[in-house]
C-alpha cells in the first residue's frame, strides 16, 4: 500500500495541530507568563530550556492525561523532554 501525498499533508497537519495544543496546555496549565508560540517543537522543557521543574512536571502529566486520555507513567518519564517527545507519545498511545 502507498502513501499519497493527501496523507502526508493530513498526517503533517494533524501533528503541527496537536504541537499547538501541546504548546498551549503547557502554558495555560503551567500559568507560564508567554505566547506558547514562543515554545519550539524541539525546545527542552526543563534545564536550559523552559526551565520547568519536578511540580510542573507533575502537572503536566495530569494536563496532558486529561487533555489527551494518555497516561504517563515514571517508566516513560523521558516523555516530557520536549513538545516533539510528547506529541510522538500522544500519537502513539492515543486511546
């Protein structure tokens, strides 16, 4: 079976909407002060990066079980490095 190019743009689609959900949960539910615009697909969530902590991952993890009916457990912590990672979690898991 073939990939049309129809699927490909409706798959690309369907990631960069779920990157911006992504976006937007961190920064409503985080109470971060910016435009999730800001947050780059590959940008780290913690460290350097946006400089989010333990209680943010923690909710987090709630946002995004709520938002998306995926949990995620201590196993796959590493989920949470980036908005790629989570989206790449999401579309595998999603119920």
């Amino acid at each position: 079976m073939s990939v049309t190019v129809e699927t490909i743009r409706q798959r690309a689609a369907r990631r960069r909407e779920l990157c911006r959900r992504v976006k937007q949960l961190i920064v409503e539910r985080l109470e971060l002060d910016m435009d999730p615009d800001l947050i780059t697909d590959d940008q780290a969530l913690f460290g350097r990066g946006l400089e989010l902590d333990s209680i943010d991952s923690l909710e987090l993890v709630v946002a995004i079980q709520d938002e998306f009916g995926v949990a995620i457990t201590d196993d796959n912590s590493e989920v949470l490095l980036s908005v790629n990672r989570i989206v790449d979690y999401v579309e595998a898991n999603l119920p």
